[in-house]
C-alpha cells in the first residue's frame, strides 16, 4: 500500500512570455497604486522657495477672479412649448 503513494513533486511547466509580463505587470500596478495611496495619506511639505519670492508677477489667469455660478436652487425657466 505504501508503494502506490506517489511523493514526487508535479511537474509545473515553466510559464510563457505572456504570463512572466502579465505577473510583473501586475507587480509593477500594485506598486503604482500604494505610492498613489502613500502620496494622499503622508503631507508633503511646501518648499520655502516659492514663498520666498513673492514680488514675481502672476500670470493674467491666476490674477482673474473665479466666475460666480448660478445658485443651485435656481432652475433655469423651461421654454413653453409650441401648441399646434
């Protein structure tokens, strides 16, 4: 009985381009993503270069003031309809 147990290791093949790409793809995504994840939980302090030279002028679209927008709880009339 203990003769018919087979302890071998199976045999794997050795895998194709393809997955060895997909594999390290995938490697390479999940790193991307918690360096995105770590860039929003850790602050990054501002550099003191930019504070230091304030007497630069600003480009004309920074120095406009932002548009106002509607008020949301205005609805804009709907147009009545042509009877025929």
């Amino acid at each position: 009985m203990a003769s018919d147990l087979d302890f071998s290791p199976p045999e794997v093949p050795e895998p194709t381009f393809l997955e060895n790409l997909l594999r390290y793809g995938l490697f390479l995504g999940a790193i991307f993503q918690l360096i995105c994840v770590l860039a929003i939980i850790v602050p990054v302090p501002k550099s003191h270069e930019v504070e230091a030279e304030p007497s630069e002028p600003r480009s004309a679209e920074v120095m406009r003031k932002p548009k106002t927008t509607a008020p949301a709880n205005k609805r804009p009339k709907k147009e009545a309809k042509k009877k025929r």
